[in-house]
C-alpha cells in the first residue's frame, strides 16, 4: 500500500498563507493534490495540516484529512521527518500500515504524475530506501566565494584555479517530494541515507519559493514550461 502525504502547516512568515495562496489561478497546493492523484499510485492522498482552511481546500481538491497535526509539529523548528513520523504513527493506530510513502510539499506545482511515477518505478526496481528530484548546481560549488572579515576568499581554495570541467559535478534536492520505503525510513529516521537515489530534473522543472520573488519567478517558469510542453 502507498500513501502521499502532503505537508501542507498553516504558519508562514515570508508569504502569508503560503499554501493555499493563488498560483497561477487555483491554490498552489491543488497542484501537488492533482499530481498524486493522477499518478494513481496511492491508496490515499492524504494532507497533514494543522489549519482547518487548508484542510477545507484540501479535500475540495480531492484529498482527506482525516486528523489534524499536532501542535509540536506545527512550529517553524518540527522537521518534515517529524511530521511524517508522526502520520505514520496515527495510522499505525488506526490499523493502516504502508510499505511505501511519498511526502509532497505543498508548494511545488512543477510536481506532476510522470516523476511520481518515474520516483515510484525506480525506487520499487533498485530496492532504494527514497528517491527524490535532483538538480545540477549551475556552478561550481568547489569555486565558491565567502567572505572573511569582509573580504572575499575562495571557499577552497585549492579549486580556484581548476577548470570547471575537472571538478565534481554536484547536486542539489529540488524540495518538491521524497519518495520513501516506510520501514526503512521509520527506522533510521533520514529521507537520505546511503541507499537513496535522485532523479535529475532540468532548471526549468523546479523553482524554490521562499520569497514573493520567488513566487513570480516560479509562475513565470511554470507558464514557459507549459508552454514548450
């Protein structure tokens, strides 16, 4: 049995009202909703919320909410890994019990069927403990910059005179979801370990969204990419 959990707290600093706030004319969260059930590969798409709007606009988009979150792991310092255990934990409960889970944060509308499902088939084929979408660092992280008393220094600076090509490709998670063996995770309580995998997603196929910038940035990669589709 597979489970989408979608961890979507009422609290946001930054951009009030965050999760349900409109995205390119429908609630950003319906995205990640629409994405999970069209992927058909879940039992239940569930949304783990502590605020009783976002449930309301939740399940008008077709997912449950069938508790509530809790307080502790509402604040700005509870992890997505406590959050999920704690889910994990009310079903158990409850009688439910799912061999593989995907967390889907609320405001990744790049997130469709086709990767969850790709995540799914690779994750399921490899035997990996989680598998999540991935991007390449558009530069060298090896060649970075910071600054030192207010100077800049090389970072390491025994990369600072390499070419591009001879250093490490590096990567960064894209914060749209991880898809997730639930054994293996409840018991080391990491959505990364050394058995997790990623697939690599192009620039245009993900956008963080932490500012009102961002959020224009994000429905102008959205509408582009629709677009080329």
């Amino acid at each position: 049995m597979n489970v989408a959990i979608i961890t979507a707290r009422g609290g946001s600093k930054r951009i009030p009202g965050k999760n349900i706030k409109n995205f390119l004319g429908k609630p950003i969260i319906a995205y990640s909703i629409q994405a999970a059930l069209a992927s058909k590969l879940f039992d239940e798409v569930m949304v783990s919320t502590d605020d009783e709007k976002i449930a309301e606009i939740a399940r008008s988009y077709g997912a449950s909410v069938p508790f509530l979150r809790s307080s502790s792991s509402s604040d700005d310092f509870a992890t997505t890994a406590q959050v999920l255990q704690e889910v994990l934990g009310v079903y158990k409960t409850s009688g439910k019990e799912y061999r593989y889970a995907c967390c889907i944060y609320p405001t990744a509308p790049f997130v469709d069927a086709q990767i969850l499902s790709e995540a799914h088939t690779l994750l399921m084929e490899k035997g990996l403990d989680s598998v999540f979408p991935i991007q390449r660092f558009s530069f060298p992280i090896q060649r970075a910059l910071v600054f030192k008393e207010n100077k800049l220094a090389w970072l390491q600076p025994e990369n600072a005179l390499k070419r591009s090509q001879d250093l490490e490709v590096t990567y960064h998670d894209t914060g749209q979801f991880y898809f997730f063996n639930v054994p293996a995770f409840l018991a080391s309580g990491a959505l990364l370990s050394a058995n997790s995998s990623g697939i690599e997603i192009d620039e245009m196929a993900a956008h963080d969204i932490d500012t009102e910038e961002d959020w224009k940035v994000a429905e102008f990669k959205y509408t582009q990419l629709k677009r080329q589709q």
